[in-house]
C-alpha cells in the first residue's frame, strides 16, 4: 500500500495546507482563524505539527513561506513559546529552532527529566527548551555517540535508556550496553 494512503486524512489535510499557506502574502485572518481554532482545539495542533515536520523533511526542498506561516500560527496559538532565552541569546528565529531542533524543539523530551539519584530537575531552564542540563558522555574508541548520561549536579550516572548506572558501571559499560541496559 503507498505510503499516502496510510493517513489519507492527515495527507488531504497537509495538502491543503500546503495550498492555503504557501501564498506568500496570506492575509492575517487566515492565519488568525487558523489559530483561534487551535486554540479551541489544541489537539488539532498535531496536525500543524505534522504538516510542519512534512516541510521541514524536504530540507533543502522545504518551502519557507509554508514553515514561516504554520509556525506564526502555532506562536499565535501558544503552543510554541512566543521566545525562548536561548532564541534571545543567540537571535534565533522560530525557523532556525523547528530547522535545527525538530519540530518539538519546543517540548524537553529526554528520556529522562529528573536525576533518578537526586532527582535534580534535569530541564535547562536558563536556555530553555529542548536543552537539558544532563551530560551526554562520550567514550572514545567505544561508540561515536553519547554513551550514558551524567547529573551536572550529583554526578550520577543512567544509560541511554533511563537505567541508573553505578560509577563502576558506567566507567566499563560495553557497546552493547549503551543500547540494552
Ligand atoms: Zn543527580
């Protein structure tokens, strides 16, 4: 079965969307309309999201225009923060951050938002989302990537997973481990 008949719903519905925001000067009542009824319905900002991440996976195809205007309406809609402090700092616009980060740039998503050993809210709120306070530790020669986590606070460990990790063995965990434990 092709792939656009498993949600033909969503698939019409992005298709729509693409139309109506992909005019370069779409008035502001439609974009106001459009979030006044997130905003009633903030399930429906799903699809937002979804016809965004759709966009947004055409990369270097991606149309701006259409990201630029579903993303003034999820910022009109309060589902996107209006600014964030890392967005301040570095003068970061709504599209560097969905670009960069996801389109759930917006939401800490780790695995793990507490320290499971202090229980330290792990969430960096001085940048704020999606950046965490956790240490992603990286073992040369072992895998290129994080290996286990680490609390800035405490210094415990927890596995990729959300395992807590004793000091010993996070030192020898072993590549199958960073995966399975
Ligand atoms: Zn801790």
């Amino acid at each position: 079965m092709p792939k656009a008949d498993a949600q033909p719903e969503l698939t019409q519905l992005v298709q729509e969307f693409h139309l109506l925001f992909s005019q370069p000067n779409l008035a502001d009542s439609v974009k106001k309309d459009a979030a006044a009824s997130v905003r009633k319905e903030p399930r429906k900002a799903a699809i937002y999201l979804a016809a965004l991440k759709i966009e947004r996976e055409r990369y270097t195809d991606a149309n701006s225009t259409v990201m630029q205007n579903i993303i003034d309406v999820l910022v009109d809609a309060e589902i996107y923060p209006k600014t964030t402090p890392t967005m301040q700092k570095h003068g970061y616009s709504h599209l560097t951050m969905v670009e960069s980060w996801g389109v759930d740039w917006h939401t800490w998503k780790a695995e793990v938002l507490n320290c499971p050993h202090c229980n330290a809210d792990l969430r960096d709120l001085e940048n704020g989302p999606p950046f965490m306070r956790s240490i992603g530790v990286e073992i040369r020669g072992l895998y290129d990537g994080v290996a286990y986590n680490q609390c800035p606070d405490c210094k415990g460990n927890w596995s990729r997973k959300g395992t807590p990790l004793s000091k010993d063995q996070a030192q020898n965990i072993s590549r199958d481990e960073i995966f399975t434990i």
